[in-house]
C-alpha cells in the first residue's frame, strides 16, 4: 500500500490518495476538498500500474480521466496518484517530490 498527500497549492485544498493491491491490479481511494478531484476519484478506482508509468499505448489513464475531470491542468494531483501507483506497485521507492513556485 501507498499514500500520497498533495497540497495543491494556492487553491488550498488537500488531497490525499491510498493504493492498495498487488501485481498489475491496484484500488485507488482518494479523499479531496475538490470537486473536480472528487469527480476524478469516482472514476479512477482501479489501474493496471504498467499502464500507469508510460505514454506508450493509451498512456495513464489518470491522465485520461484528469482530462476529463480536472479544472486546471496544472494541478499536480494527477502527479501524486501516479506517484502513489508507482510506490504501491514496487516500481518506485518512496520520496516526497517538491515543486516550489517563486515569481522574480
């Protein structure tokens, strides 16, 4: 199992992500403040992890559904489910990825 936690950033709201499961059939559980990721949850709720590393074939379908679902393309939620999916999978060690954000 693996959880990620994603402040989204100036929107404030928080998402957190659980993946569950072993082989190339992972549960994805996410809790959000956000409508729109609310909405993605509802129809992410199982991924074949070898399909989420790549854009070859039909590429993540987070990505897909996030297409679909997400208000901002920025959001870096997608990024931390597909993080998740990685670490729960074995294909990933675990570790925090930051994006800092300065205007010069």
């Amino acid at each position: 199992m693996a959880t990620a936690h994603v402040d989204a950033g100036i929107c404030g709201f928080s998402t957190t992500v659980h993946i569950a499961g072993e082989g190339r059939a992972l549960t994805v559980t996410i809790e959000s403040d956000c409508e729109h990721i609310r909405k993605l949850a509802a129809a992410l709720t199982d991924v074949d992890p070898f399909r989420e590393i790549t854009f070859r074939g039909d590429g993540p379908l987070t990505y897909e559904l996030a297409r679909l679902h997400c208000a901002h393309a920025a959001c870096p939620v997608p990024t931390g489910i597909l993080k998740a999916i990685e670490v729960a999978a074995g294909l990933a060690l675990p570790r925090d990825v930051i994006i800092r954000v300065t205007k010069d």
